[in-house]
C-alpha cells in the first residue's frame, strides 16, 4: 500500500487543508472576541449618561450614581462569601438527597421506592420560594425557629435534592450491566457492588451535570434574601438601594456580582469536564 | 472419580422460549469441557446458570460439594448461591473489567472486598496472578488502556485470584480481533495443562479439537451430542452437529 509520502503533492494539499480550516477558525475565533467587546461597549455606552445625537435623533443614556456605587459596592461584595457559602452547602446537602433520592427509585423495596418518589413529586410539585418560607415563616408556628441560614441551606438543598434524584439515577443506571456481572461473579454482595464497583463510576458521571445544578443554584440563593434573616448579596443591594432611592445603582451592582461568580464557576466548570472527559479515555 | 460439576435437570424460560430443557451433564476434576453450536442454542445461558447470574426455574446445580436448587428464596439460598459463586471463576465475552481500577486494583478487588484478606497479602497473589497471564508489567494500567486481549488476560487473573475449582469461559475470544485471539487461548492453555476444570462455550474450534477432553453439542436447548472432539469433529453422528460443523469448517 502506499501512503500520502508517495504523493508529495497530495501531502502538500493535505498540509494547505489544514491551514485553511486553522484560518478559518481563528477568524470565527476573532470575530466572536470582538462582538464581545462591541457588545459590553454597547452595555456601557447605555449607562454612561452621555447624551448624543445620531442621524438627527436625539439619544440619552442612563446616568448612574457613581458615589454611590463606589460608596456601597464593598457592602454588597460583603455577600459574596455568603451567596457561595449558602451554594456549597446546599449542593452538599441536595448531593446526599439525591443519592439517597436514586437508591429509593432503583429500589425493590416498596417503601423505599414510594418514599423517593414523594419525596421528589412533593418537591418538584411546589415552588421553592414557598418552600423557603415553610421553613422560615411556617415552623415558627411551631416553635421550631431556625437561623436564616439553616432555613436556607434546608430549603434550597431540599429542593435542588428533589431535581438532582434523576441526575444521580441516570448516573447510577449508565454504569453497564458487565459491571454488576462481573462483581457478582467473584462473590461481591449488592451492597459491595454498589459501593465498590457502581457508585464510583457514577459519581464520575455526574460530576459535570452537578456542576451545573450549583451554577444555577448560585443565583437562586438570592430567593432566600426575601426572608430577610441572611445577609447575602441581594439582600444588602436590597437594603442600601431602598434606604437611599438607588435601586437601580443597587441591583446593577448585585448583577455584575452574580454574573462575575457564575463567570468564574463555569471556566471551573468546564476545565473539570475536558479533565474527565480525559479521564474517560486515560481511565 | 467423583464428579466436581453436577448438573441436574436444568430449565430455563426467557418469557415463552424454553431456552434451557432440562440439561444434565458432570463434569470430572481436571477435565475441560466444550460447549459448542449455534448462536441462540442456549450455550451462554447455560453457563450463567452454573453461577446463578440467570436463575433457573428448575433443577439443580453441584460444583464441590456446594449445591444449589433453582427456585429457592431467603436468605440461606443466596448463601448458598454465594458459596457457589466463591468455587467458580467466571470470564465474560466483553471482559468487563472495572472500568475505574487498575489492572492489579481489579484482580485484588476480589481476595480483598469479598475474602477480607490483608491487602498486602492480595498485592502478592494479584501480582503472581498476572505474572501469570504475562501483564505483570501492566499492573498499574487503567482497562482502557489495555487491547482487548490483555484486558481478557486480566479478567482471566481477576477470576483465578478468587482460587476457584472450575472456571467458566463464556465465549472468552469472541469479542476479540483475531491477531489478540492466541495471547488468550495460550493463557488457557495453561490452564488446561495446570488441570483446572473449565468450561467453555466457544466458536473457537481449534482450541476446542487441541484441548477438549469432551465436546458438548447444544441445539435447541438441549445436548444431542456428546464425545471427544475426534468423535464429534470427524465422525459426528446427528445430522444438526454435521450441519453445524460443515457451515463452520467450510
């Protein structure tokens, strides 16, 4: 058989291909990175309070409290650490939930299986905000008062435990049949298996869905501001943006911060899913 | 000499297909068993019914001196069906190893998680287990970073390190590209040569004719033919094994 050496001109044309399609994709590349910067020009330019007349159409932009915001950002930014305190120990939580959630759906025990199944079609069946005030507004009536962060980390872990269930589930059904096989073959017992040999490998599965359920679970903390009890960022925004009628300088404020955390969460995010697709081929 | 394999009267269903019809057999110490014919004959099922991985309806299954009745419930017959597991080694057509161990971690998994034995321990009869399956070298591989043929090498060292008295190959080169094939059968050469019982549902015929004390010939769900492998590859006396073998050598 011969190959493309055989060929100069065949390699050469093989060599020019590929050059093409890199210039072809670092223009894609180059021309997405300067739509990024056109359009955070554009978001600036609006909040800019400059006043401009375009084509013989008078614009004017919005004009922001500076003062203010340079005066306030440090208090807001002083939620930061407790936004992603409240993230990290919900996701723990809702992590458990949602393993002891798939081992009652996988279940043969009847109760085990109905009580899964209850758990999850009574979470997913009412809203979160009216979950977090159960456990806020409605225990009290029973003189079970808990801190706010308690309450928070109780109903956001409860709620996304309910939804991530079928995450863990799909995880824990994605390891092959050959595993479980070969495991009983050598005598393993269903609980050796499943903490040995199946559950190792799931975790892997479900890492980088997990990951996604902590990013969105990042922004939905800020629900347990309405309560009032915990200092995280859009309660503060809240309250210095209603004391001094700079709402909108407030929640602008509290925006960029969400929006810088979820930034930073999801490059983590994605640098650990190439690391394990790597590890699906190394391992 | 005293059987170490007695099946008796098995039956097994898959919904309205009788796939395995009340099939009796023993099987000697020492002695290596072929099982050969068509896809669908029951072969497979067979063997996985010799471990209870598929749970017959009927019949009963012996392998030294632990022996098991289909059908049974509670605790005391998944003891028994423990037992029974812990005197067979079992080698699968897709190898499936433990796609997150290494090669040494899946061959100790065994000794250590179901034996309790000291780890230390478990290294030593791992390592002298792929020294003999010639991937002692690969000990610290992941299975996907083995051919198919070493992975089966290392499934093959998984099962032995359990120090099981019959292993049960279940189409152990079927899955395999057909240069991989040999470093396998040469790793159950050794085996045979070491006197270990096995039984092997096989397409492979020349390991079948080379080391087959007997050949057992399914269809249908049933033996109807048995003998050494000259009887059966050159003389074959039913007309269903002579089609077989003729479709096969052709």
């Amino acid at each position: 058989m011969r190959n493309t050496a055989d060929f100069p001109d065949a390699t050469n044309q093989v060599r020019i291909i590929q050059e093409l399609r890199r210039q072809k994709l670092l223009r894609f590349r180059l021309g997405v990175n300067t739509s990024y910067v056109v359009l955070m020009a554009l978001l600036v330019l609006a909040f800019s309070g400059v006043e401009f007349t375009f084509f013989g159409i008078e614009f004017s932009t919005v004009s922001l409290d500076w003062d203010f915001i340079w005066e306030r950002m440090p208090f807001i930014f002083g939620g930061v650490g407790l936004t992603i305190l409240l993230s990290v120990l919900s996701i723990v939580l809702a992590s458990v939930l949602a393993l002891l959630g798939a081992l009652g759906r996988l279940s043969k025990s009847p109760p085990a299986y109905a009580l899964a199944t209850f758990y999850i079609s009574l979470i997913r069946g009412t809203p979160l905000l009216l979950q977090i005030y159960f456990f806020l507004l409605g225990l009290p009536q029973f003189g079970i008062v808990l801190t706010g962060l308690t309450a928070g980390v109780l109903a956001l872990g409860l709620n996304y435990g309910a939804y991530m269930t079928e995450i863990m589930r799909a995880g824990i059904q994605s390891v092959g049949v050959g595993q479980r096989e070969a495991a009983l073959a050598i005598g393993m017992t269903q609980q050796q298996i499943m903490r040995r040999v199946v559950l190792p490998q799931a975790f892997r599965m479900v890492i980088p869905p997990i990951g996604n359920q902590f990013i969105a679970m990042l922004k939905d903390t800020s629900l347990i501001a309405i309560t009032g009890f915990v200092w995280e960022i859009l309660w503060r925004a809240q309250k210095v943006g209603r004391a001094n009628f700079r709402n909108f300088e407030a929640l602008l404020i509290a925006a960029v911060f969400y929006w810088i955390i979820t930034i930073l969460f999801s490059a983590v995010q994605s640098r650990l899913e190439a690391h394990m697709a790597r590890g699906e081929r190394t391992l | 000499m005293s059987a170490i394999v007695r099946i008796a009267n098995l039956n097994k269903h898959f919904d309205q297909i009788h796939v395995l019809k009340d099939i009796s057999f023993e099987v000697a110490p020492a002695e290596v068993i072929c099982i050969i014919g068509r896809s669908g004959s029951g072969k497979s099922t067979l063997l996985r019914c010799v471990n209870f991985l598929e749970q017959p309806e009927f019949g009963t299954v012996e392998v030294d001196g632990v022996q098991v009745v289909a059908g049974g419930k509670g605790r005391d017959h998944q003891q028994q069906i423990h037992a029974l597991r812990l005197k067979t080694g079992m080698v699968f057509q897709s190898f499936n190893l433990f796609a997150h161990m290494t090669a040494l971690q899946n061959v100790i998994e065994g000794p250590v998680t179901v034996k309790g034995m000291p780890k230390k321990e478990a290294i030593e009869l791992g390592m002298h287990n792929l020294e003999k399956v010639g991937l002692a070298a690969k000990r610290d591989q992941f299975p996907s970073r083995l051919s198919g043929g070493q992975q089966q090498r290392v499934a093959i060292a998984r099962a032995l390190a359990m120090e099981p008295k019959v292993m049960l190959f279940d189409e152990p080169t079927s899955a395999l590209d057909p240069e991989l094939i040999g470093e396998v059968l040469a790793v159950m050469q050794k085996l045979v040569e070491e006197g270990m019982t096995m039984l092997t549902v096989t397409h492979e015929m020349g390991f079948a004719r080379k080391f087959a004390h007997r050949i057992l010939y399914m269809h249908d769900g049933r033996f109807i033919e048995q003998g050494s492998p000259e009887q059966l590859f050159n003389n074959p006396e039913d007309e269903r094994t002579r089609a077989f073998l003729s479709h096969l050598l052709t």
